[in-house]
C-alpha cells in the first residue's frame, strides 16, 4: 500500500492549505455573521463569488476530478489531503468548487452521463455558474432501504413523467440551484438492482416544488440547506435519464464510493480543527489554579482524539488506495468501514472541545455547535451506522458461511479435529 501523494498532489496541497489560510480563514467568521444577519440568508453573499474567482485564477478548481486521458484530475488518495483541508472550513469546498452534492454528481455526469446531459448541466456546473442537488431519501419510507423507494420516473413516450415527495436533498436550498438528480421506481417488478432510474431536473420544472427547507439541530446550513421536495406529474425529456432506465442502483453504487471518502476527509478536517480549538482553549483557560488542559481527564480526552483522528485518516486513506487500484467491487467494505467509523471518532473529538469551551462550546461564538451537528448528521446522511456495518460484517462472514455450506454439502462431521 501506498499512501504517498504524487508530486503534483503534494504541491495542490501546500497551495490549498496557503489559500486558506490567506483568503477563507481570515474572513470566514464575519461572512457567517453577515449571513445571520440578513432576513433572507438563501443568498450568495458577494465575498463567495469574489473567493472562488481567486481559487479559480489561481488553478484551485475542481480538484475532485478522478484522472482523465489528457493527465488531468487526481486519484483519491491524491484528492483525499486536499478534501480534508477543505473540511476545516464551511464554505472552502464552495470556493474550490469542490463541495457536496455537486461533486458526486459531476461524477454521476462525468461517468454516466450522454454528451447533451454533460453539455447542458455538467459544464455549467464545474464552471460554478450553477449548483446542484440530489434527491434520493423520502419522509414515507425507510430509505436506508432502496427498495422501500415509493417516488416514480415512469417513461411516456418521449417524455418520463415523475411523481414523489423527497426530503433532505441537500444544496436545494442554494439560489443558484439549477437541476437536480431524482432517484426513483421505473419498474417495480424488476430484478432489486434494475428498478430504479436517475433523472435530471431542472429546478424550474413545472411540478418541481420545494416545500421547505429543514433545520439539523437548529441550524439551516444557509444558504444550500436540506429541503423537502415534491414532484407532482413532473414531465422531462426521455433525454434527461442517466444512461437509461433502470441503472439507477448501479450509478448510485458508483457514485456512493468516492462520495463517502469526499466526506469523510472533510470530516476529519472539521475534527483536526476542533482538537485545535480545544488545545488552544485548554492551554489558555485557567480554572481552579490550573490551565483547563490539566482537569478532569483532559489530558487524557486530548490524547485519544490525536489517536483517534490518526486512525481515521489511515482508514480512510486505505479505502481511497483500494478504490484507485480495485474499483468499488474491492473497496466495498473498506468504504462501509470509513462511513460507520468517522462521523463517530469526529462527533467525540468535536465533543470534547465543547466540553473545553463550557457554555460559549454551544453558541455560535465558536463553530462547534455547527460542526457537531454536521458530524451527527452524517452518521445518517448515507443510511445509518447499522446498515455499514451490516455490511461490514457480510464481508466478514461470507467465507466462513460458504465453508461451512461446503461442510454440509460434503456431509463433514463439524465436531472432527480440525472442522472449526
């Protein structure tokens, strides 16, 4: 195994982590104050606009973009440093135009899509002039299981036509929203895996509605926030189905992948800011004659985070090294692995700077109210713990079951020497 960056990759990341630090950092908490402020915060202030003109100039764009035949793009351990960078602050992946959804379904189109849909939807979007969403859980059913789906993409003719409600569709919220991507039922009968297409919608779509935008612990996430939206006799063109009816779980096998490593960097920078925010609050704050880092087990939640964040970083880059070398098919687990154990190891580092701040670690003083509830939300976000660990476990058991199915069917005695 090879973790090392290449060359090119280690240089994005020192230019990256100096960008940040000289244009996002020093500007990020008035900008949050700002958009507080306003009676309508589902705007773009110009500051945003403003950065991402500087990252673009300064070639900072579209880092995510898997390597392509002209020797552009970059392997996921490659982009993996630069997502966690970009974690550390709310609004760097935007500035990068590196930031979820648009990032998985820039790869949807990239990978899946025909020459009109990357024509009319993916250039724009890694231009920046639009964003996007993707709706794919619904309020109604339990969507940790896909085949609970009861939204419809039902072909007519030249046309599909498609009725469902979905909800926390992240990025719907932005004003710049331009399409969505609706995961839903072409065929109910059809095998599990060919039930399922994936649909691009214009946001200004006739039947296309956004209900509400849903708060995460309180917090909006203003201005791409978590909608809910329904879809009411929606018709588009049979041209707007990704790569044709009934592929929808294939493409969306594909696209959890390098999703789930997107995230869980990102995570692990929100975490590795957290520690620093909690050292500097230990170091500096003094309560009973001693600085807050020597109280009540401190030292000791200090050093469990450092190792824990350490551990994550490795298992993360484990799964992006298998996905650049073996595809999703072997990083199946790795990647269940990844999603089950981040968000948990940055949700307990995020807690313990809370605990290091007292009372301002719950306000919008400090940003680990915003960052905890992140971090909570995205134990959910690609179905919960369970279903990856379940998962976990299959891939553990199943050369242990098939033996044992090989035993019965030999007829082997499992109480002899040697039968496990």
């Amino acid at each position: 195994m090879d973790f090392s960056p290449s060359q090119a990759a280690a240089e994005y990341r020192h230019r990256v982590a100096e960008f940040i630090a000289r244009e996002i950092e020093p500007v990020e908490a008035e900008y949050h104050r700002s958009l507080r402020g306003l009676d309508d915060p589902w705007v773009v202030l110009p500051v945003i606009d403003e950065l991402k003109g500087k990252a673009r100039a300064e070639g900072l764009w579209n880092l995510f973009l898997p390597p392509a035949s002209d020797g552009s793009g970059m392997s996921h351990v490659d982009y993996a440093p630069l997502a966690e960078l970009m974690g550390r602050s709310f609004i760097a992946p935007e500035i990068f135009n590196c930031n979820a959804p648009d990032t998985g379904n820039a790869e949807v189109l990239l990978h899946y899509g025909s020459q009109y849909q990357r024509k009319q939807w993916l250039e724009p979007l890694l231009e920046g002039r639009i964003r996007s969403a993707f709706c794919m859980t619904e309020p109604d059913v339990a969507s940790s299981d896909a085949t609970n789906m009861a939204a419809t993409a039902v072909a007519d003719g030249d046309e599909v036509v498609l009725n469902g409600r979905k909800w926390f569709s992240t990025g719907v919220g932005h004003p710049n929203c331009g399409f969505v991507i609706f995961m839903a039922v072409t065929d109910a009968d059809a095998h599990r895996h060919a039930r399922h297409s994936m649909v691009i919608v214009p946001t200004d779509a006739p039947g296309f509605r956004v209900e509400r935008m849903l708060p995460v612990f309180g917090y909006r996430d203003e201005p791409y926030g978590h909608g809910e939206v329904t879809f009411t006799d929606v018709r588009v063109p049979r041209e707007n189905v990704v790569a044709g009816l009934g592929r929808g779980f294939e493409i969306a096998q594909g696209r959890l992948g390098p999703g789930r490593v997107h995230h869980c960097m990102r995570l692990i920078g929100l975490a590795e800011r957290a520690l620093e925010l909690a050292l500097r609050r230990g170091t500096e704050r003094v309560a009973f004659g001693k600085p807050l880092a020597n109280l009540g087990g401190n030292r000791e939640r200090i050093a469990r985070a450092r190792i824990e964040i350490n551990q994550a970083r490795l298992l993360v880059l484990h799964a992006a090294w298998l996905l650049d070398t073996q595809g999703i098919a072997g990083a199946y687990s790795e990647v269940s692995q990844i999603k089950a154990a981040v968000p948990e190891m940055a949700e307990r580092v995020i807690d313990t700077a809370m605990r290091m701040h007292g009372a301002a670690g719950f306000t919008d003083d400090v940003p680990l109210a915003a960052a905890f509830a992140n971090a909570r939300s995205l134990r959910m976000a690609d179905g919960p713990d369970e279903v990856h660990l379940g998962v976990v476990a299959r891939n553990e058991l199943a050369p242990y079951q098939e033996a044992a199915r090989a035993r019965d069917a030999a007829g082997a005695d499992p109480t002899e020497k040697g039968a496990g």
